[in-house]
C-alpha cells in the first residue's frame, strides 16, 4: 500500500495536494507526546471532556459545508452525501457528549458480603488507522467515545484524503482538546508498525482491508495490545416475497450506490426468491438505467467516480471474471470520463467458479441471486467468509425475525437497510471483523474494566 499523502481528485484524476510523511523522530515524538498528554487527559473531569465533544459537534455543523466538499475532492463521494457524513459524525460527538456520563458509571455486581464494583477507565494511547470511504463519520465513531473515556490517540489516516485528516484534528483542536490528546500522524507502514509495537501504545482500532485487517491484528498480537477491526462485507439482501417490490427495489439500489458502493455495509448481494425475482430484476434494471453518474459536486448526481484507478481497475477485474465463469452482465461495468468513474453494473446468473461469490465488490456492482425459499436464502446469505450486515424484506412478520436470527452476521436490519446510527453497536463476525463500535459498547472496547471489591 502507498504511504504518499495526496489528494488526487478522483473525477479529474488530477493531483490537487501533497504532503511529506512524516519524520522518525517525529513519529517518536507524537507518540511521547501522545503519552503525556494521556497522564494530564485523563485526570480531567468529565463534564470538561464531554464539554470538548460537544464543541467538536458544533464546529462540525457550523463547517459542514466547507468539510463536505473536501470530501467530495478527495474521495469523490456526491456532496449531498457527504454533508450527511459531516452530520453524523456531529450526532456521534454529541452522543458521547451527551451519554458518557451513563456509560460510565460504576456497575454494581451482587455478593454475599460487602460490595463489588467494576469501573469503566482508560488505558492509555490507542492508534486509529482509518479508511478514505468515511473519512469523517470513521475518525468520530473512534475518537469520540476513547476521548470521552479519558483516552488519548495517534491518528494514522488514509493516504489519500490528508486534508480531511488535517481538518479532523483542526477542528478538534479547534474544540479546545489539547493538542497531546490527538494527533495526526502522516506515518509510513514501517512507521506504523514501530508505534504498535511501542509499549505506550495500548490498543489499536482498524477499518479497512482484511489484508490490512490481518497484518495489523498479527502485529498486534505479537506485543499483546487490544485491537479491534472492522473489515470488509458482503452483506445480503434478502427478498422473502413479491409485496411492494418497486420500494424494495428502490431501497435496494439506493443502498448499493450510495457513496459509489463503496461501503462495507452496501447491500451487495440481492438474494431474492424464485417467484419475486424476475419482476424485481425488472424493476432495479430500469433503476440503475436512470442513475446519474457523474461530477459530484454537481446536485443531481447520484454516483461519483470511484476513489482511485486502481479501485476501479480491481473492480473491471472481478467483472470480467464473473463473465467468465458464466454470469450474465445485463449493464453497465464500463470506465468512463476523465476520472475514475464506472456505470453501475447489473450481474446475474453468478456460481461459486468466480471471484465475486466470495469477494467484496467495492463499488458499484449489483449482484442478483434467484433462491427457491426461505432456507435457500439463508444457506446463500451465510456462504461468505463475510458477516457484517444484513437486510431482510418481507411482510411476515413472524419469517422475516426467523430469517434475522439465522443469519451468521454481526447487525441485521429487518425492511431496511444496514444503517448506522450514534446509539446501536456496530461490527461484524467471521471475516469482516471483531469488536464493535458506537452505541454504548463503543466506549468498553478500550476501557479497563477494573473491579473494586470491598469486604
């Protein structure tokens, strides 16, 4: 993986910005410093913490604007969707803000005698290695839980949006967070793996790739440091039945293009039964058929170009593959325009031979799979080393709850898709991952859990 930190503007594929890595010893130095500023951030009360935080939301949504198209020039997502990132990384502040104070509390456990407390504290400097797909929504969902805790972090973020990293730590600085508490750290991988292995670093939260997933988790387990990842996804898209199929349709396409399909959690596999599948093909054809792609800055664009050549190279690759081994291309899957861009693409007819019955497409690519029933659905949904998130659609109440509890995932959203929000967990098992985020479990991950027995 490249550790150069440039923007290039993925619908010109025009470099825009460049910035040097950063030095040993100034990798050294932030992780000292890191390690300072725990001892004097954490001892700090509360309520200035959370105070910090809520500032932070502010600043996000007096900024919004300016933050989203900063997103839009680096990784190309439409801007109407990245203003809605820069929302949501707000309400994720203010939620840590906001609940802290509850999630903290000491929990009281039953004993015989005396009384038994555990005590939700910090651990010291943790290190974040964030995607460019959410470069903000990533960052808040880990750094506002771990500086609520008492938490301090060293920031290394993707190579290819180092100004949104540079305003992430703006804006906090701008809140009033000490300048020790976070910092941003334009490292190489060799970098890299020497803060990990440094003692002060405690723990290690990645979103990524499952090679860069396992190279970091193996790191990590090498020098007995907590990590949690949150990887890739395959999720399914269950269709139980043939009720109200044009908004099914409808929510299934919305979800596979938003952000270009590059979301772990994009509904990528549509398994649909037998007796609904020919009229909903139907129906997400004439949809895609009428997706803008296009200049995301521009208003009435629905998908931008892809975040790099080589996403959109590695994407025509498991394309063509698929065609290969017998899967029927109805549309699209052809580059276009000056930058990176792809026309949505519609697979049917796919089988176990080619890459994409296994693999991620990262992109947007629709995949369509015709099941006999219920059971077949669920046998197709678990076949992939993935468990991130999964959709199920019906109008049987009592089948569509049966089919959410079989599935081998670690979220299922029942008649709409995966989403995210502040206040539910969010992770996945099997291959996309362990440990979670948001909700009140995002602030336990990287906390001590420390009992206090009294006799």
């Amino acid at each position: 993986m490249s550790t150069t930190y440039q923007t290039v503007n993925p619908s010109t594929a025009k470099v825009t910005a460049e910035y040097p890595t950063a030095s040993d010893a100034e990798v050294s130095e932030a992780v000292a410093a890191a390690h300072r500023g725990y001892r004097s951030w954490r001892a700090t009360p509360l309520e200035d913490r959370v105070a910090v935080l809520h500032r932070a939301a502010a600043i996000y949504r007096e900024r919004a604007h300016e933050l989203a198209e900063l997103i839009t020039a680096e990784m190309g997502k439409p801007l109407k969707q990245a203003k809605g990132e820069i929302a949501v990384s707000a309400e994720i502040f203010d939620y840590y803000a906001t609940h802290a104070g509850e999630f903290l509390q000491p929990q009281e456990l039953p004993v015989d005698s005396g009384s038994a407390e555990v005590h939700m504290q910090p651990i010291g400097v943790l290190v974040g290695i964030m995607p460019w797909n959410y470069p903000h929504y990533q960052v808040a969902r880990f750094a506002a839980p771990n500086l609520a805790l008492g938490n301090t972090i060293l920031l290394k973020h993707a190579a290819n949006c180092p100004q949104s990293a540079l305003a992430i730590e703006d804006i906090l600085r701008q809140a009033g967070l000490p300048e020790d508490a976070y910092i941003n750290i334009f490292a190489t991988h060799a970098q890299l793996s020497e803060v990990i292995a440094d003692p002060r670093v405690q723990g290690v939260s990645l979103t990524g790739s499952e090679k860069a997933g396992a190279i970091v988790a193996e790191q990590c387990g090498r020098h007995l440091k907590k990590v949690v990842l949150e990887l890739g996804g395959s999720d399914p898209f269950i269709v139980l039945d043939s009720e109200d199929l044009a908004a099914t349709a409808r929510q299934a396409v919305s979800g596979r293009l938003s952000n270009a399909g590059q979301a772990c959690t994009s509904p990528k596999r549509l398994i649909v039964v037998e007796s609904a599948y020919d009229a909903f093909v139907d129906e997400v054809q004439q949809r895609l058929e009428r997706t803008t792609v296009g200049d995301p800055a521009q208003s009435g664009t629905a998908v931008g170009p892809l975040s790099s050549a080589s996403a959109r190279a590695d994407l025509v690759e498991q394309l063509d593959d698929a065609v290969a081994h017998g899967a029927a291309l109805r549309m699209g899957g052809e580059p276009t325009g000056e930058g990176f861009f792809l026309t949505p693409a519609l697979l049917t007819d796919l089988n176990r031979d080619c890459r994409l019955w296994y693999e991620e497409a990262f992109g947007p690519v629709v995949m369509v799979y015709k099941v006999a029933d219920e059971d077949e659905a669920v046998e197709l949904a678990n076949d992939s080393p993935y468990g991130l998130g999964a959709a199920v659609f019906g109008t049987d109440p009592a089948q569509t709850e049966r089919v959410a509890q079989r599935l081998e995932t670690g979220m299922v959203f029942i008649n709409s898709n995966t989403d995210s929000e502040a206040n539910l967990p969010f992770g996945g098992v099997k291959r996309s991952g362990f440990g979670r985020e948001l909700g009140p479990l995002g602030i336990e991950e990287f906390a001590n859990k420390k009992l206090v027995r009294r006799v």
